[in-house]
C-alpha cells in the first residue's frame, strides 16, 4: 500500500469515526457541539498566532465581509458573523451525516417553510430542462435533497474530493433521495445528455473560475464566474432556479431537528435575452439572485471561500504597472 493511499485510509477512519459519533448524538447535542467547535475554532487566544490565522482564513473571512459590506457592521459585529459562519458549516455538516436516516417525505414538510415555491414547481413542469443553482449558503445539500424527496429527481455537479474513500461516502450519501452525483470535472458529457433529455440539474455558482472567467459583480466587486451555466442554459432552453436553505435561528422540531426556510430566489428564463451579451446578462442576473439571499442572512455564507482571488485583466495590468 503507497504512503498517499495508506494516508487516505486513515484520514477516512477517522472521518466514519467522526461521523458514527455525530450520528450517535440527537440533533439537538449535534447543534450544541456545534456552537462549542466554532468557539475553539474562533478563539481569540488561537487567534494570535498567525499560522492559525492562516489555517482558519480568518483574515479572509473578515475581510470579504468587510469589501461586501462596508461600514454596516461594527469590528465586533463582523467577529460574531464570522463565528456564526463556523457555526453554520458545524452544523451542516452534522444534518448532512443525519440526513439519510432523519430526513423523510413524512416528515419534510414539517420541517420546511417554502418561500416562492409556486415559481419553482412551475419551473420544473414546465417540461424544460432546469438549472438549479445555489451557493455555500445556509445547508446547501438538504436544499437539493428535498427536492429528490418530491421526485423531482436531478444531476448533482460537484467537484470530487481529494480523497477517494470520503468522496465514495459523500456520493452515496447525495443518492439517498434519487440524485444522480455528476463529477465537476469530466462529467461536461453527462450534463448535455441530461439536457437533452429534458432534465435537471443542481449546481453550486459561487466558485472562483480562474483568471480567464467571466467577471460579474457580487456585492458590487468583479468575481469570475463560469460562463458554461448561462451557455448551457441559453444551448438547451434551460430554465435558471436560484434556490437555497436557510435555517431558522431558533426554530426546532421535537427531538432539535432544525427548520429551514426553503426558498427560490428567482427563475432566469434565457428566452429573454436577446443580446450579443446574453452570456454576461444571464450570469449577472443570477448572481445578483444570490447576493440577495446571502444578505438576508450573512452569517450563513462561507465567507471563508476566496470568491474575489482573481481580478479582470485590465485591473490585475494597472495593479502590476503601479507596482
């Protein structure tokens, strides 16, 4: 066995460890273990050193939100948002081992308050193929899972793990409502075939694209976004949900299941863009989407996520002459 793949062995291990215990636990211990992770992970004291700092991303946490949002929030404000974040990916993670056994039709409904949901139902019988996007917001793998609950069953485009084991576990564990896990990387073949055939797709928009994407503005600063969901769209005459799971502070099931806000944000029809520059309009529009529904609730975003890495060309060149 090679050093990488005895490594991944162990790493996985340890991972179904972690997961056996949180599975163990209620939701309710999993939601307080949760607040006492984002607390160590958020310490001040660790936060002195600055290789933690940069292990943890806590200046580019804290500096994302101070670009997005200027003046709004106080020093200690933006502290306690970014320990919500933590918070926030704790407890996602946790629901997502517990989904496969907590999660049912019977008691979705329950757990769920629809927000705009006559647009997307009308989105997915349309007999249209169907986008559907979201971003590291709130939990974002139930917002998929439920609608594999309802039937409406969906390629799930993601990008594969580092390690082999995790990812295998990750993949069966999207498949528990019908889901169909699609590599990000190779699987271009698989989502035009599900295109063609008139089907859906989920996907996450909020990715760096490199250098050579496509530069919309979110939270009013150029971010290179994809350009192949708008293509993809604007090729297959595929409707554009931007949807999304925000869990509600406060608000639990008998037993601390949380309840989450499951809503769409907007349905982009690419038939209403007739412009040389569809691709970019398309992109915007949907992008914008999404920056509402992170400002609606800031300390569920992954603001760790480095969304703003590249520049446009023409400002990373003036950056460079003024250097």
């Amino acid at each position: 066995m090679g050093r990488e793949r005895l490594r991944h062995w162990i790493e996985y291990l340890l991972f179904r460890i972690a997961v056996c215990i949180v599975q163990a636990l209620s939701p309710r211990m999993c939601a307080q273990a949760a607040e006492r992770l984002a607390a160590v992970i958020h310490s001040r004291t660790l936060r002195k050193w600055p290789l933690y700092c940069k292990l943890t991303r806590y200046n580019v946490a804290r500096d994302n939100i101070r670009a997005s949002f200027g003046d709004k929030y106080t020093d200690d404000q933006v502290d306690r948002l970014i320990y919500r974040m933590w918070v926030n990916l704790f407890r996602l993670v946790a629901e997502m081992a517990h989904m496969p056994r907590k999660l049912r039709l019977g008691n979705v409904v329950d757990a769920i308050i629809f927000r705009n949901k006559p647009d997307v139902v009308r989105a997915l019988c349309s007999n249209r193929p169907v986008i559907v996007l979201s971003g590291h917001f709130g939990n974002w793998e139930l917002a998929v899972s439920v609608f594999g609950l309802f039937g409406f069953r969906m390629g799930l485009v993601a990008r594969a793990l580092d390690n082999p084991f995790i990812d295998r576990w990750v993949y069966e564990s999207r498949k528990f409502t019908g889901h169909r896990p699609i590599s990000k990387n190779g699987g271009g073949g698989e989502m035009v075939a599900l295109l063609e055939r008139g089907g859906s797709l989920a996907m996450l928009c909020d990715q760096d694209a490199g250098k050579s994407g496509l530069f919309v503005n979110f939270f009013g600063r150029p971010a290179s976004s994809f350009k192949s969901i708008a293509l993809l769209a604007i090729e297959y005459r595929a409707l554009i949900c931007v949807g999304y799971a925000r869990r509600l502070e406060n608000e639990t099931l008998p037993g601390g299941w949380p309840r989450f806000e499951l809503g769409c944000e907007e349905v982009v029809d690419p038939l209403e863009f007739q412009t040389a520059d569809a691709v970019r309009e398309i992109t915007q529009r949907y992008t914008d989407a999404l920056e509402r529904v992170v400002r609606r609730a800031p300390e569920q975003y992954f603001w760790v996520h480095r969304r703003w890495k590249n520049v446009p060309r023409s400002r990373a060149s003036r950056r460079s002459k003024a250097a």
